[in-house]
C-alpha cells in the first residue's frame, strides 16, 4: 500500500477542492448541481474546523503523501448514535491508480472505529465505476444490495451498488 496520512482541510487546500467540487463529470456521484465559488469553499473549510461532527454530520480529510494533496476522503451522513457513516473517496486525476485510495479507506476504516466508535460504515457505488467496486471489495465492503435507477446521467438511469463493512 501506498504510504499516505489523512489530515484536517487547511486553507490552503483551496485550489485542489475548487478543482475538485466544480469537476462535472464528478457532479453525479456527488449530487451537485452547480459550481462552487472559491469563497464559498472558503467558507466550507473555515466551519468545518468550527462545528463537530454531530453538528455538521461530516467529516472531509485530505489525503496526503510526500507533501502532496493526492486527494480526500468523507464520512458523511455520520449518526453517532447508531454508530454508522457513508463514505465517499476522490483521488486526484494525476495521483490514481497508485494504491492512495487503498491505504486511505484502510485508515480511514481504522480511525473510524477507534476514534469514532463506529459500528459500521456504508458506501454507493455507481454499477458502473468497476475501480470503485474493487477498492470497496478490497478493502473488506460487503455488497448488500442495488438500488435500481438510482442515478440519472447522461440522459439515462444508472444502478448503485450499496456495500457495508462492519468494524
């Protein structure tokens, strides 16, 4: 595996999420709708280091190797009290296929259960994005299921696979 940390958002972490948030072939997977203005991330950035995660329900942290932002890893949707999160991964375009997602979701998966005391996390998975599909699988995500007609892309319905990892 590739040798990585996960770390808090820093401001100057700016010019990577602005490249990242306003990709729109990333716009599905995301829900997004809109580009985002760097004030706007801006804004992101400085409340996130404000608000808890029971507040926010989220959690972003980058992704970095050798002094490089190679992506971002999210909890989100995290409920404390059932002890569960969705997760959700982007590495960056010049950074993939490189391991830095498996050695992320791993410390990710760890940091959850022992500093969060998650129970379980849960990811959805576009039918289609088969790296994503083995990453999950790799890294111990069980497959629970398929949600039909999900996704709406490109003027058509796309599956989404559902996959759990107890902790």
């Amino acid at each position: 595996m590739a040798s990585i940390h996960l770390r808090a958002l820093e401001p100057e972490d700016i010019e990577s999420m602005y490249r990242w948030e306003n990709d729109e072939t990333l716009w599905t997977t995301s829900n997004t709708y809109a580009p985002f203005s760097k004030h706007v991330l801006t804004q992101y950035i400085i409340e996130s280091q404000r608000f808890d995660i029971q507040t926010s329900k989220e959690l972003r942290l980058v992704i970095e190797s050798d002094g490089h932002t190679v992506g971002c890893i999210d909890l989100f949707n995290i409920d404390i009290f059932n002890h569960r999160a969705e997760v959700g991964i982007l590495i960056d375009k010049a950074f993939r296929n490189k391991q830095y997602a498996t050695s992320a979701l791993v410390a990710l998966c760890n940091y959850a259960k022992k500093h969060l005391q998650m129970h379980q996390l849960c990811a959805e998975i576009l039918s289609q994005n088969d790296i994503s599909l083995r990453l999950f699988e790799k890294c111990g995500f069980a497959h629970t299921g398929t949600k039909k007609d999900w996704y709406f892309e490109n003027g058509k319905y796309e599956d989404v696979e559902v996959f759990q990892k107890l902790l």
